[in-house]
C-alpha cells in the first residue's frame, strides 16, 4: 500500500509523519513509544490503509522530527498533545481513532481526555493504549529513564543492532527484516562517525523535570470514549492491579473498557504480527460503525 514521508509546522516545530491510505477519508492516529519513531507503525498502518487514511508521527525530538530548542517546556504530554492538536488542523482530521504506544498512549488519553485541549475531546473517537495506563509502575520507569538519557553509541550499524534486539526483546517476536528496519529507521550518526539512536537524549528531561508527568489519572477519568488496552503479559511498566483499576473507573464504569494480555510480549508489543494488528483492526472498525449498528459495549478481559 502507497505511503508517504511528509512535515508540518506545529506549535512553530517541524514534525515529520508517514501517512497511509491518503485517499481515505477516516483516519487513524498510530503514536510510537517514548525513544522510538513512527516507523515501528509500517505493518499496522499498511493493514489498515485498506480502508483508513493513517498518520503516524514523529514526535518532537524523535526521527526525523525537530528536536526541542526548549526542552523544559516542550518535552512533555501537554505540549505534545498540543502538537497533536495544530496536526489535527493541519490536516484537515475532524475526528481519528488513536493508537498509542507506552508514550503514545498517554498523549492519546491527555488529548482524549479535554483537560489539556479541549478541542479535541470530542475528536478523538476511540482510543488503543499498547501497553500504557494511567499510571506507571516506578521500578520500569527509572529503568528507561536509564537507558533513554544515555544512548550509547557504535562504530558499525551490526552493533547498534545488536542493542536493540536487547534492550527491545519485550516487543516480542519480529522478524530479522524488520529488526534490521528497525534499526535503519532508527539510527543517526554522530560527528565521530558512530551511530546512535535518532532521538534527542534531552527528551528523558520529561522524567526529572516533570516527574508526575505520566500521572494521568485525571485524564483517563475525563474520557468518554472505547478503550482497548494491549498489555504484554510480561510487561513491567503497566502492572495488572493498575488495568483492574481502569475497569473500576472513568470509561471503565461506563463499560468502555477492554484489557487483553499479549502472551510472550513485555513492554511493549511490536504490533507486527497478524493476531495484535487483527484486534486493533477489529477494535477500530467496530467503532467506526454508526452508533445504530455498535453492539452494546462491555467491560472484558478478553480480546475484542
């Protein structure tokens, strides 16, 4: 399915995004991780561009986007969800359905849930957290916040792949194709030569100076929209008594709520594979439906 690389002026920053299925006019909002790119998103967005139009950026300091001459003020989930905002606008997106992954996620239920931007409250229509909640457990953020600040570096493309079939083993199973993708659309090069990975190591200031910042409680309790929940089983960052609380709460009360464990998979899954992007498939098209032709929505742990 055709793609293509494009940029936008957000909030006076460059952002760069993929976008699929163009000719759509639904559209789907795929958001990667905290270190990654919106390029983990190539097999989910190529299966859905069948059907929706999909945008997946990346975030300011990330890819190929700007890196923040601010990073204070602009390396956390208000600004980004300010970004997501003036890209909204930019492209002409009244409503999407939202696929967050880990950091992803949070942006998504900042946005989804108006208290941040109210303008987009009623334009997100339904929301998938990849392994992400409204809280997250300490232990596996001072782990990330560990590696994410202090990206190594190597003489050869082989070694820095080599890294991230370590440090990423939790997304599970990918093929040696797509971890050698992984790493391309990863990788920049440092005045030395060296490559490292493509983010700005700023961007872990998120953690130190706002360290409440993926406190979302309040967020998660505004939205009024389906929820997905993907958690790896194994997952270290998204503990189950946290997902239990998400049933018992917000959308969770209302029966918006769905939570499946990923069996073999920490954080987080890659969603590469035919059985995660099939549930996210079916998740979006059940609520793509006119709300006459939705069946009656149910808090489950099973998958969608």
């Amino acid at each position: 399915m055709a793609y293509s690389s494009q940029y936008a002026t957000c909030a006076g920053r460059e952002i760069h995004y993929m976008e699929w299925g163009s000719q759509h006019d639904t559209a789907v909002i795929a958001w990667h991780g905290l270190a990654r790119t919106g390029r983990d998103m190539d097999e989910l967005a190529e299966h859905l561009s069948s059907r929706y139009r999909v945008i997946c950026p990346d975030t300011l300091g990330r890819g190929l986007s700007q890196w923040s001459p601010d990073p204070h003020n602009e390396y956390t989930l208000a600004f980004y969800a300010r970004l997501a905002r003036e890209l909204f606008d930019h492209l002409k997106i009244d409503a999407a359905h939202w696929v967050g992954t880990s950091m992803g996620g949070s942006i998504g239920m900042v946005c989804a849930g108006g208290l941040a931007q109210p303008a987009l409250k009623e334009r997100i229509r339904s929301l998938v957290l990849n392994d992400n909640a409204p809280r997250l457990a300490d232990a596996a953020v001072a782990r990330i916040r560990a590696y994410a600040g202090n990206p190594p570096a190597f003489g050869t493309i082989a070694e820095l792949e080599a890294f991230f079939r370590q440090v990423y083993k939790p997304f599970g199973w990918l093929s040696d194709a797509q971890w050698r993708r992984l790493t391309e659309t990863s990788t920049r090069r440092l005045p030395d030569g060296r490559v490292t990975p493509h983010y700005d190591p700023a961007m872990v200031r998120q953690f130190t100076d706002h360290p409440n910042d993926y406190e979302v409680w309040a967020h998660y309790d505004a939205m009024e929209v389906p929820v997905l929940c993907l958690r790896g089983a194994e997952s270290d960052l998204v503990l189950r008594e946290t997902t239990e609380e998400m049933m018992r709460r917000g959308p969770g009360l209302r029966g918006l709520v769905r939570v499946v464990e990923v069996a073999g998979c920490g954080h987080a899954p890659a969603l590469n594979v035919p059985e995660q992007i099939d549930w996210i498939a079916a998740f979006i098209d059940e609520h793509e439906r006119a709300p006459s032709e939705r069946p009656a929505q149910r808090a489950t742990a099973s998958r969608p």
